[in-house]
C-alpha cells in the first residue's frame, strides 16, 4: 500500500457506516452486549474487542491501523500526548536495577523522566553524544536494557545512525526507542532500521491544526499488547476519540503539508545563510550540515523545523528579532499550519530540574503553510531592527 491508500483507505469500512466518507466518530465511553456471553467473551478479548474506552474504541482503532501501517510496524497505540506515549515505551521496558542509553539533551520531559523520575525507581540513565556509535558501545553496561534516540533531535538536530545502533542493541538484546517526532513516518522509518519502538508527538505534524496533543507508540505485535495490557489500561493516558478523529483528518493532508513546509523551509534557508546577521543555520538537509551523508543514508527530507544563531550575543537583540516577526508567532511546538518561533532564552523550565545548555544566540524557527516569500521578507524585516 502506497501512502495515500494507507491514509485514505486503510481501516475505513465505509460500508459500515452509510458509506460516509468521513470516519465515524464513536464518542462512547463504553459498549453494550446482547448476552452475557458474548460480554464475558469480549472482556477476555479486550485488546481487539471494543468494551470501554480506555481501552480499545473504533476511532481510535481506525487511527491504530493506519499509523502502524505509516510506520511499518504491525501495530501501534495512540495516548493522550508525546510525553505519555514515551513514558509507557520506556516503563515497559525497564526494571528496577536496569541502565538505560539516551541521546543527550533529548525532548526536555524526556529528559525528565530518565534524569529525575525513574532513578527513584532504580532505574539509571547514561546521556551520551549519540553522532558516534563508540559513544554506545563505550557506555554499555552489563544491566543495559534500553536506548533510547531522537533522530534529529528538536533544537539542535544532531543525527544517530539508526542501522548502526539498532545492530548494536541487537548484538546485546537491548531493546531501543526511537522518538521519530520531527520526520514523521513520511520522511523516516525507523523501524526499517531495526528499532523496535518508535515513539511520536502527534501534536506536531500528526494532528498538523494546533488544536491537539497526542502520541503514538508503534511497534511490532508482542511489544504492544505488553504496553496495552500494563501502561495503557493502567495509566489511563488515552487519546479522546475525538481527539483521534480530528488527527485522521489531519492525516488526510499530511503528505501535502510536510512537503509544503519542508519546502518552504528549504528556500528560506537558502537566504538566510548569506545573511550578515545570522551566524549559522542548523538543518539537517542543509550543505553545510556535518552529518548530511547519513541523513541522505536514512531521511527520506527534513521537515521544516530548524534553528539560526544570530550574529549577536545581546539577549535584548533576540529578544527583539524575535517580538519584530509578523508571520511567525512566539510560541512551543511545531508542526502544525502557523509558523512560529522560539528562542533558546525562553527555555528556562521552572516546573522541571533540566537546565538547557543552548547558546543565548540561538532561535528555533518553524514554517508552517504560509506564502515562502512573505515568510522570508517577515524575517528580513526583524533581522533590520537588530
Ligand atoms: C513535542 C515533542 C514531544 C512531546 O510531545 P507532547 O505531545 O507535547 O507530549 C516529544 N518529542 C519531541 C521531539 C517533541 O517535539
């Protein structure tokens, strides 16, 4: 099946449901039986049989069929963010006892719950410079049981070799994550790699409206049923089935979307290399990105999230680049049909221990559905008041 058909097709019995075009949603919290016995038989089926909400709902499970596909995966659940969909990848995954490999510096709530929550429980995390693979092997250890990758990571982009860590992990039976947010299934798979979860912030490019926050976790048949039956009905941390059908719809325009903001991203990038103000632009597909042969290798394009040192030290400078832009809103995320902007001096988080180490200089910036040149011409314009 080919990426429309998945998007388009896959799981929709429009039969069902007087042949509407548009996805049901079924907004139940629970279903009804005619006999006690078929009650009894679909509680003992409950992973595949829809009896109550948290844990299996047509909607939901139109969205399960279609993700996992995206993926290549043979399943996948939907949560009610990234951060829920990550956390139960991991906790499924770890013991007391156990040592976890990350990616330094990964999703700043990433960070927290490897750096702060589950060292309570036991559980030790080594962050390391994940572009080479001896930092990897050089930090295993006898009790390592998860790694855990962004690829590229959300601010500052650096790359891990999928092909590479996953042979590693395999040689020593350790299970790995992959948090494949930025891609989206259209521009990397990792699980082609041989990951065996990816984790997705559905928030961003997945809903692509603003108006959601969800997560997914794909991965092959066993590892799901694991986390549906232990994370997912005990945490509770469930997709709304409406929530999963504004994202189908969503869905629908992803292909269409991604491009267009990769695109625009790409000529706007062009410009602003020569640009006397700006130091440095950061984006994977760039010419000057040190790791472009492996993005080539496993990136299928980069989206159209990437960061720009500016050509000054001065907080209030970037502070004022940043007030000066028309089109591009101050605020989190990504992904979605607004472009936006984010400085790294916004990223003190008060309520989590993570400290960023980015540089003062440094601006994430992100182009949504908007027309490139007036894009462009907006950034020209803030770059003239500094
Ligand atoms: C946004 C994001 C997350 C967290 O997802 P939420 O849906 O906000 O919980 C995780 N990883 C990356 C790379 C993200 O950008």
């Amino acid at each position: 099946m080919n990426h429309s058909e998945i998007i388009n097709l896959l799981g929709e019995e429009h039969e069902k449901y007087f042949q509407s075009i548009a996805p049901p949603l079924i907004q139940t919290s629970n279903f009804c039986y005619p006999t006690v016995s078929k009650m009894r038989s679909a509680l003992q089926k409950e992973f595949d049989t829809p009896v109550y909400s948290r844990g299996n709902n047509p909607t939901t499970g139109i969205l399960r069929k279609k993700l996992a596909a995206l993926e290549h995966t043979e399943d996948c659940l939907v949560f009610a963010s990234g951060c829920a969909a990550i956390s139960s990848a991991v906790i499924s995954n770890v013991h007391a006892g156990d040592h976890v490999i990350c990616v330094e510096n990964p999703y700043s709530w990433t960070n927290h719950l490897l750096s702060s929550i589950l060292p309570g429980f036991k559980v030790q995390t080594t962050f390391i410079d994940g572009s080479k693979i001896e930092n990897f092997q050089n930090a295993l250890q006898k009790n390592t049981r998860l790694i855990y990758l962004e690829t590229p990571k959300s601010w500052t982009f650096e790359l891990q070799d999928l092909q590479a860590v996953a042979d590693l992990a395999k040689r020593n039976k350790i299970i790995t994550v992959a948090d494949n947010s930025y891609c989206t299934p259209l521009y990397q798979n990792p699980a082609d790699f041989g990951i065996d979860l990816v984790v997705h912030s559905a928030s961003k490019y997945l809903s692509g409206h603003s108006d959601v926050v969800a997560g997914v976790v794909c991965s092959n048949k066993k590892m799901i049923r694991k986390i549906f039956k232990n994370e997912y009905m005990t945490f509770g941390a469930i997709i709304s089935p409406f929530d999963a059908w504004l994202i189908l719809r969503g869905l629908r325009t992803l292909q269409i979307r991604l491009e267009r903001s990769s695109q625009t991203a790409q000529k706007i990038i062009e410009g602003l290399k020569s640009h006397p103000k700006i130091e440095q632009v950061i984006y994977p597909f760039d010419s000057g990105f040190p790791q472009l042969k492996l993005a080539n290798r496993q990136m299928k394009n980069a989206s159209g999230l990437f960061s720009i040192h500016l050509k000054t030290g001065n907080a209030q400078k970037v502070e004022k680049f940043c007030e000066s832009l028309k089109y591009f809103r101050l605020a989190v995320s990504w992904g979605g049909h607004e472009s936006l902007v984010f400085p790294a001096i916004a990223t003190e988080l008060k309520v989590s221990d993570i400290k960023s180490n980015l540089p003062v200089n440094m601006v994430r910036l992100y182009t949504g559905l908007e027309d490139a040149e007036e894009l462009s011409d907006d950034l020209n314009q803030a770059l003239e008041k500094i």
